[in-house]
C-alpha cells in the first residue's frame, strides 16, 4: 500500500539560529597553598573553560541575598531578607571543557510601604558542567508585606518571628532560621584558604537605637548586605524609607594547580660527540629516561649527568627514569 508522505516547508522569512554562547568569564584568580582559586564575582552568565591539566574542581555556589522589606505604614518597621542558598559541589571535568558560570544578584530594592514581588528575591546562582551534572543555589526571599516575619533563605530557613509589636524581624539564613530581630546564620566555607560565613539573613529593625543584628554578609538597619555573599537586605531606616536591596551571590572554584610538562636540555659541555638536544614530557609527572652519553673531554669520557658544568651540581645517571617537576639543564 502506498502511504502520502506530507512534507512542510518553513516560510522563507522564518531564519534558524542557534542560541549564543554567553561570554568569557573573567574571574579573580589567587592561590591558597597547591591551590588555584578562582572567583567570580560579576552578577550575570559567562563561560570558563578548563585549565589544561585540570581534571576535577571543587566549587561554592552562593545564590542572591532577598532584599529587605519597605516596611508597613503604621504597622510593622522593614524586616530582613533571607539570604541566598550555600552549596558546595566536587566535579569531574575534561580540560578545554567550557563549564556555564551564572551569579545570581541580590534582589532589588522595595518601595517603602510597598508589596515585594518576584524582583525583589534573590537571583539563582549555579555552575553547569553538563546537561546532567550542575549545582544551583536558589536565592533568597523578600519578606511577605501580610506580617512583620522576615524572608525566607534560598535553603527554606524561616525568617524571624517574635520580635513584637512593631518591630520588623530578622530574615531566614542559609544554615538557620532568624530569631527575633537576629537574621539567621549563614554557612561558612574554607575554599578559598580562609573561612568565610556566606547567606546570612538580614537583621530587622526594633525601633529607637536597637538594631537586630546579622552575619553572613547580611544587612543591618541602614548598612547594606556585603557584595559577593549573598546576604540578606534590611530595611533603609526607622521610618518611611525603602528596603535595602540584597546582597549578590558568587561563584569560586578551586582546582589543584596543575604541573605543566617539563622539558630536560642536554649540553655535551666540550664532548667530542653531539648530545641529544631535549627530551620533554607529554604529560605532566610522566618519567623520563634520560640520554646515554659517551663522548670524550680530553682524556675523559663522561658517564653521568649533572646540573653543573664542573660536576658540583645535581647528579642524575645516565639512562635512568626520572620525573622532573621542572624543566632541567644537564
């Protein structure tokens, strides 16, 4: 039996592109002992490619601090925001591989005696190595305008209640929820060689000179949430002012520097015969054999290697496998 095949061609003004690929990313670079640590501070999408020589990298994702509340006419001062989630995630990766970078930034500031909406919450932030292997921290919650309860962290840490009547309280932190006037507690992370507390909820207004208090990067009373730790914002003032807008996630990455190959140079120091004139490794940590050598000086025949020409420096034997961590002149 014959089957009619329909066949639909696009309209000719219908163009097909693909999606572009989101520019470099230009992290800060430092060290921390046998450790590269890399960290994007730049709220946004970049791309990062995989040193050569990198094979697996640890990483701390820290989604956008929720800004902190407008407060409510006659009802309640501002609250704190809740800070941004804290994850931390190892990967297995490939060299030259391009691995998609997103930092999620603090909400945006809310209108004194104004609802939050979607705008004034926190930005995702995440590390994409593959389809099937990424880490994405949420960001935090603007608090809700119905009550004086500060926001929710992006781990779903409630925000303080309990600091009576008017006051505003504190917001939900990364590892702990808020207490009163307090911002919750983030979490803290070494991976840049110092212990650093990121996610910390923002503090809420009690009126008068008490401040509630914050860590984590969290804002307090008229003091913006930090940069780059996803903290919580707090409210503007003791009256009819804004909501401080939330601290921006960030992104670090660390691998372990990586050796590059070495490459060991011969110089037959006045032999009569010509030495080799390099080997080099084509991976790092590969052993080497070194070159057999035997020319004459003179009278004498050289036997072995050495790092100076007088025979005072290293000594390395002829035809022996070694791994060289750097490059070497024998």
């Amino acid at each position: 039996m014959l089957v009619l095949t329909l066949f639909v061609g696009l309209p000719s003004q219908v163009a097909l592109s693909s999606v572009a690929s989101a520019a470099a990313c230009a992290p800060t670079s430092s060290t921390s002992g046998a450790y590269t640590v890399e960290s994007f501070t730049s709220t946004g999408n970049c791309d990062w490619t995989v040193p050569t020589g990198v094979s697996s990298i640890q990483t701390l994702v820290v989604g956008g601090g929720g800004s902190g509340g407008g407060g409510k006419s006659s009802v309640f001062y501002g609250q704190g925001g809740g800070g941004g989630a804290v994850v931390e995630k190892n990967f297995t990766v490939n060299a030259g591989a391009t691995i998609a970078i997103s930092v999620g930034a603090g909400g945006d500031s809310p209108n004194y005696n104004t609802a939050s909406t979607s705008a004034n919450n926190g930005r995702s932030s995440s590390v994409v190595v593959s389809v099937s292997d990424s880490a994405t921290a949420p960001g935090g919650f603007s608090p809700v305008w119905t009550s004086g309860v500060g926001g929710v962290s992006g781990t779903n840490k409630a925000g303080g209640t309990g600091a009576g009547g008017t006051y505003g309280n504190g917001g939900g932190g990364a590892g702990a929820a808020g207490s009163g006037s307090t911002g919750g507690a983030g979490i803290s992370s070494s991976i840049t060689g110092t212990s650093v507390e990121y996610g910390g909820g923002g503090g809420g207004y009690n009126g008068g000179t008490a401040i509630g208090t914050a860590t984590g990067g969290g804002a307090t009373y008229n003091t913006p949430a930090l940069a780059n730790r996803g903290g919580g914002g707090a409210n503007g003032g003791p009256s009819a002012f804004n909501g401080l807008p939330g601290g921006s996630g960030v992104v670090i990455i660390r691998y372990t520097t990586p050796i590059p190959p070495v490459t060991v140079t011969y110089d037959e120091n006045g032999g009569d015969a010509a030495a080799p004139s390099s080997q080099s490794q084509s991976t790092s940590g590969e052993i080497l054999n070194l070159a057999t050598y035997s020319g004459l000086k003179g009278s004498k025949r050289f036997m072995n290697w050495n790092t100076a020409a007088d025979g005072s420096g290293t000594y390395y034997k002829a035809g022996r496998g070694y791994a060289p961590s750097t490059d070497l002149t024998l």
